[in-house]
C-alpha cells in the first residue's frame, strides 16, 4: 500500500512538473514603435539658491534671512507674485576656500534651496533681473513644462501603441498571416529579443539668447514594444 502511495505521488508530480514546462509555440511577431508629440511651453520654474555668509553663524542666518525678503520685495516691485516662491529648510555650515591644497576657513554659511514658478512667460524676462540683481541668489536650474503634462504623455503612449500595431499589421500581411490578439506590451524599444526601457522625455530647450524670441516647443516621446499572435 505504502509503495502504491509513493507510485501516484511520483506520477502527481512528474505531471506538475510537465505541465509548468510546457512551451508557447504559438507563432507570434513582435514590433516596437516610436512616437513623438510637440506641445507649448506654458509653465517655467527657476530652481533657485539663497545664500548668507559671515563671519558667525547666527549673521549668517541674519544675512539669509535678509537676502529671502529682499528678492520677495523684488519680486513684488517687478510685477510678479511673491507666492510664487516656494522655500525649503535652511542648511547651514562652515565656509572655507582651497588656496594650494590647503583649505581656508572663511567663516559660516546659511543657504536654502527656493523655486520660483510663472505661468505668464512674457514675464521671463522680469523674473531673470531680479534673480540677477543679487549675488547672493544662484540659478541652479531652470526647468520649461507644460500643464498638460500627463495628459500628452498619455496621447504620446497610444500614438506610439497604435504606429506598432499599424506595423505589426502591414509585417504579418507581408508574411502571409493575420494579426492575433495581443500577447504582451512593454514601454521601450526591443533590442536582441531584450527589452531596453526607454521613459518617455520632454526635450526642454534653453532659454533664446534673443530675449524677443518665443520659447520652443517640448517634445514628448514614447517607445513600445508590444508582441501579436499570428493566425
């Protein structure tokens, strides 16, 4: 009986293991397709350092503090809304200069990161003098975006979905076969039968030198790579 037992169980699992070793050898194709979307800039936002130095911490902070109201009144006499300036905490430290391998103390630090966001553009020009009229202020980055953000991502994916199924399309009828069902779908491009993930980018021009001219345009784009089953 005992030996029976061992028998089926042996068997039971032989069939297990067959069964989760089965191969698809379904004929299928797999494409992948690029899609890209301009759209208008109609955000922009400065990434902004604020920074007070002296020779004590506490008229470090003393001139932090006064270098955050200042550029807040300057924002105002410039016609722009000071609440548009958003603040983080305040980090602060020793300050110190290398001079031939060797550094020397200079005394304390206070700064804080800031962002300034407009979503007037014509504006740009004002907001830059006033970043400008100041050294304690340093412009780390200045990011370009659009308010329809998700919604172009979005229409960048299905235009890039429907290009590799129009592709698929015109492969399988070149090949004799109809298009089956979808089998599967990832973001990125196919290379080598590996999926490399490419997210979708906003190309974000620089700012013209030629302070008259327009801001370019954002460039939204999407990769996919999907498989179909061939009939």
């Amino acid at each position: 009986m005992r030996l029976l037992f061992l028998t089926l169980a042996s068997l039971a699992l032989l069939g297990s293991t067959a069964g989760a070793q089965q191969i698809d050898i379904r004929r299928h194709i797999e494409v992948d397709a690029t899609s890209q979307i301009s759209a208008d800039v109609d955000r922009a936002s400065w990434q902004i350092k604020i920074r007070g130095e002296a020779a004590s911490l506490a008229d470090a902070s003393k001139a932090l503090d006064a270098a955050t109201a200042s550029l807040r009144d300057r924002l105002k006499q410039g016609g722009l809304d000071a609440e548009a300036l958003r603040l983080s905490g305040i980090a602060s430290g020793k300050h110190y200069e290398n001079a031939r391998e060797t550094r020397v103390f200079k005394g304390f630090y206070a700064e804080r990161a800031a962002v300034v966001e407009i979503s007037d553009l014509s504006k740009r020009q004002a907001l830059e003098t006033v970043l400008l009229a100041d050294d304690q202020i340093e412009t780390v980055k200045v990011d370009l975006r659009s308010s329809k953000h998700a919604e172009l991502r979005k229409q960048a994916l299905l235009a890039a979905m429907a290009a590799a199924r129009e592709k698929a399309t015109f492969l399988a009828k070149e090949a004799g076969a109809d298009l089956g069902p979808l089998l599967a779908i990832r973001e990125g491009a196919s290379q080598n039968g590996w999926g490399t993930l490419i997210s979708n980018s906003i190309s974000q021009p620089l700012f013209a030198q030629d302070q008259g001219a327009e801001f370019e345009k954002l460039e939204y784009t999407a990769t996919v790579t999907v498989k179909f089953e061939l009939r």
